[in-house]
C-alpha cells in the first residue's frame, strides 16, 4: 500500500478537496484496520486457492465468453441487468468458471474485487458474511484505478473503526458506497473496473450472536445470512453511484433462487449451466487431455483407452466435472492407470431412471471401500469434514459456555492443522498416512501447518445423505463416541498426550486445544456422556483440573468450578464429587 496516498496533504477528489492528512503511518494504520477484518483466503488469486479449480484449457469457453461479454457489453442489452446468477447442480463446474473468468477479467483490467467462500476451506473466516463488505472494500483500495476511492474508503475505517462489527447494510454503505458517491464526478470513471465476482454463497454459513443460556431466540439459519447477504447486494446494484455488474454463483438452493426470481427479478439475468453450454464436449475433452498425459507418463499404446470409455463415463456424469475430474485423479493414483479405470468401468452406470448422482456416489464408496479400514477412514472422514470435531478453539462468554456455543452446531469452527488433528486421531504413529492411502482423488496432500481439506463440497453431502452413502453412512453420535474414546485415551496417557514424544510448539499446540473450552463441550455436552462414567475413573481427575485451570478461558473461577461440576456430574457423580471438594481447596 506505498503507492496509495502516501504523503498526500489536501489532495483533491473529483471537484471537492479532501482535508484529510495522509502520511504513511496513518494511511498504514487505517489499511492495518480493515486488514483486520477481511477474508484473504476468499480472493481469487490468493494462496489458500492455490489448487482451487480453474477450467480446463479449451473447455467451458463458451460459459466463460457469454459471462465475460456480458461484463464487458452488457449495456447494450435489450434489457441491461446489473447482476449475473451463474447456477447450476453441485459438481456442474461453478467455482472452476468463476475462477477462470476472475483470471480473465483480471487479465483485462476490469476486475473489481472477488469473493470466494467455502464451506471446507482452511479457513473458517471464507464461510462467514461478516467479511464479506471489508473483503471487497479492501480489494477495491488495492487497485490502480480506483486511488481517489481508496482515499475515502481509508478515511470510513479511520472515523469509523467498528464497522465492520456493524451490520452488512451499514458496512456497505460506509465503506463501498459512500466512497463511491464521493467520486462520482472523478474524470477517470472509464478507467475503472467493472465487476464484482462472488462464488459459493450457498455456502455461507450463519453467524450466531445470542447465547442460548441466557436466550430463547432461534438459532440463525444459513438462509438467513444468505438473504442478507442478497439483500444487500440488491441494494448496491440498485444505486445510481455503483458503477459495477455483479457476478453471484451458487447451487440453485430455493432461498436464492426465489430472490432472483422474485426480489431482484427485473436486475438479474440468470445463467442456467446445462446443455447449452456443451458441457459433454467440455468433459470429453478433459478426459481425452487427461488419458492422454496418462499414456506419455505409463508409456501406453495410442489406442489405450477404447473409445468408448470417454463416452460412456461422460453419459455417466450427467453434466457434473466434478465426476470425471474424480475419476481423473483416481486413475493417477496409486496403482496401474488401466487396471484403475477398470473399476471405474465396472460401477453402476446412470440410467434415465436412476439418481444423476447415482453414478459419483458410487465412485465415492469405491474409493473408500477398496482401500485398508473404510471403517476408520470414514470415522476420520466425518470428524475433519461432516461434523468438524477437531476445531480451533472458541472464547469464553458469560455462564461458562464459550461464545459461539452454538456454533458448533450451527456452523462450523476453524480447523486445526494436519499435525494437530494427526496427535488428536492417531493411535500410532503414521496411521494417517495410512489411512489416507489412495485417498488423493478425495483428500489432496496437506502440509503439517496447514489443514485437511476436500477437492469438492459433493463428498460432505455424500458423507451427510444416507440416501446416497448408505452402507457407508455413520451416525453422529457413533462419530462422536470414537472421538470422545480418543480423547480419554489421550488423557489416560496425561503429559505424554499423543503417542510419540511432542516438541515445546507442538505440546504448547496440543494442550491448548485439550483443554479448549470447546473441546470439552464437544467431548462432555452431549446425550450418551453417561458412558464416559467408568473411563473417566481411571483417568487422573487432578492432572486434568490442572490443565484446565492453567488455561485463561476457564481463568473466572466461576466459570471453571460451575461448568466442569456440571460436566462431571453428567457423566460420573463420584468424579463430580472429587471436583467439588479440589474446588474448595481454591
């Protein structure tokens, strides 16, 4: 941010002259503040997408050119829209547009800012709408074109440094439109970009504010934050000074497609992602691109695959990428190419009567179940991904009960690190390597500092549906058993904790997450905690207390005797009673 009004003293904005004194410590202050508080892991280009998916070279170009040309000569129209609503069926291939046109636009000098969430991204912060205004206002100070903006999108934060605790209305109004109005007459408006691109809004999940100890107010709903989060970009699109088209992907989901079918009919056009837009050619070219690397790097013939198999596992996707991508991935994985796609042959088929994702979901367990224990891969599987056990740990809020308690059944909590889940799940050493043997058409290669993620959204809601994952589908509760047996084993263990010997970082790591207020609600708040009665008997009650007490969430003695008297006494009345009497000592 050196190059944006660094030292600028009374400069002027459009006709108006700003008094505002920018130096390089305050213009810094002020981006610091709304560094704060934006997703950078949701930006196209951002090192948390790395791997995220783009179109294949030659594919999707006929989607990729009518979004692109709209942006670029939408006015023309017969019926100018301001918002474009990219949807279609989960796997048809969204994200990969969007950050394909996101690159393109960009390429051009007419990308404006972008925002990509993810349910199952590393970082909880891509799934909330809280940071969603900020994201873009900060992207938006960022560009060359746009200085005078920045200029008064600086001077908000300044006067203003909550606002991003505020509501999405009033963020948007201080930090985008405002700044805005304030430059409507700047004389290089044609300069500036055009669009602004959010993928994944299905994917929001809700903010929790109230604590239902003390409340009896329903829980937020995801469709509640994606409706504001509609709301208000209907109202930025509805503004004379909003110079920009907004591109929205997401599932066809009902609450988003009755808003723009409904609310925002008459400024939306929609992009539908069926057969208009080929996307069996779009397949078939990937594969035979795919098949094709494959034959240099196994040194196959030329005739290998038969030319019936693009076709056939082209019928089988039914318009979803994210099948034959799977399918790409697993041939490359551990094992022969052919004998691989021999499997994949030999898997029900679709048919017109059958499920569409008939076809993936058998993929799916394939993978799963030829390889070594499905049934502790699967017990793992749900702990990373479906019911997000092993998360970052909450604050404490008032009654003993963390913040955003219910979160944790309403959302999802950060995830910890591969390294960090591996000392909470492993039972020996290198048992996640093992587990997650060929599991890399599913699971991509994580770093020990970074966390466990998924290629695709379409394997949790395998793992949630037991329509679709039948015989491989576990209950909560039983995930949660498992993950409570580990935790008490790791306690039987006390100081050691995990199995092998743990490094100063890594021990400081482990306890903190041990001792978490949120991991003990997990492990403790629940209907079956009755049977963690004998285990806890032979764990060391003092040790555990201990820990607890050198951890500054449970500092308030209020909050540490009351919630573990109350956990303890759930679980086992002779352990509650040995906490009463430790607690008297204090």
């Amino acid at each position: 941010m050196s190059s944006i009004l660094n030292n600028a003293r009374h400069f002027t904005v459009g006709r108006d002259v700003v008094n505002h004194h920018y130096d390089i410590s305050s213009s810094k202050s002020s981006i610091e503040k709304l560094r704060e508080h934006i997703a950078a892991g949701a930006l196209h280009n951002s090192a948390e997408r790395c791997d995220a998916p783009t179109c294949h070279p030659e594919t999707r170009v006929a989607v990729q050119d009518e979004v692109v040309s709209w942006i670029c000569d939408g006015d023309s129209d017969d019926e100018p829209k301001k918002i474009m609503w990219v949807t279609g069926p989960a796997g048809s291939g969204k994200t990969a547009i969007m950050g394909s046109v996101a690159d393109t636009c960009q390429k051009k000098g007419i990308l404006g800012a972008t925002h990509f969430f993810s349910s199952f991204s590393g970082s909880a912060n891509r799934r909330s709408k809280r940071y969603l205004v900020p994201t873009l206002a900060y992207q938006l100070v960022q560009h060359k074109a746009l200085h005078q903006v920045a200029g008064h999108i600086l001077s908000a934060v300044e006067r203003n440094p909550a606002v991003s605790e505020q509501s999405l209305e009033a963020q948007l109004d201080q930090l985008i439109l405002e700044p805005l109005r304030a430059c409507r007459d700047c004389p290089n408006l044609p300069e500036w970009p055009k669009v602004i691109l959010i993928d994944g809004l299905d994917e929001c999940e809700a903010d929790q504010y109230l604590d239902t100890a003390r409340s009896k107010a329903p829980l937020r709903s995801n469709d509640d934050d994606q409706t504001e989060i509609l709301f208000v970009l209907n109202i930025a699109a509805n503004d004379p000074d909003f110079p920009f088209r907004i591109v929205v992907a997401s599932r066809p989901e009902h609450i988003i497609k009755h808003f723009f079918a409904d609310v925002a009919k008459l400024i939306t056009r929609e992009l539908f992602l069926d057969e208009k837009y080929k996307p069996d050619a779009d397949m078939t070219l990937y594969l035979e691109s795919k098949f094709a690397n494959i034959r240099r790097r196994y040194h196959l013939p030329a005739s290998w695959p038969d030319e019936n198999v693009p076709r056939t596992l082209v019928a089988n996707a039914s318009g979803q990428f994210i099948y034959v991508a799977t399918i790409g991935r697993f041939i490359e994985g551990d094992g022969h190419p052919d004998q691989l796609l021999k499997q994949v042959l030999q898997l029900p088929g679709t048919t017109p009567a059958t499920n569409p994702f008939a076809p993936l979901d058998a993929l799916y367990s394939h993978i799963i179940i030829t390889n070594s224990d499905p049934h502790l891969k699967l017990l793992w599987l749900n702990i990373l991904f479906r019911d997000t056990l092993l998360g970052r740990p909450f604050s404490m809020g008032q009654g003993g009960l963390p913040d955003n308690f219910d979160q944790r059944w309403g959302g999802s909590p950060p995830p910890v690190t591969a390294a960090l889940a591996r000392l909470f799940l492993e039972s020996y050493p290198g048992e996640a390597s093992y587990l997650f043997k060929n599991l890399n058409s599913l699971v991509p290669d994580s770093k020990a500092d970074e966390p466990y993620t998924l290629y695709h959204k379409s394997f949790v809601d395998f793992l949630k549906d037991r329509s679709r994952s039948g015989e491989l589908y576990i209950e909560s509760a039983t995930v949660l058993e498992f993950f409570a047996d580990r935790y008490t084993k790791l306690w039987k263990s006390r100081c050691k904790g995990p199995e092998r010997p743990l490094t100063s970082v890594e021990e400081q790591e482990f306890n903190t997450l041990f001792f978490s207020n949120s991991m003990i609600w997990t492990i403790f708040a629940s209907e079956n905690v009755g049977r963690l009665g004998k285990p806890l008997l032979s764990c060391d009650v003092t040790w555990w207390v201990n820990g607890l007490l050198d951890r500054p969430e449970w500092s308030s003695p209020y909050h540490c005797w009351t919630g573990i008297d109350l956990i303890f006494r759930n679980a086992h009345a002779m352990v509650s009673d040995i906490i009463q009497v430790y607690g008297r000592w204090y």
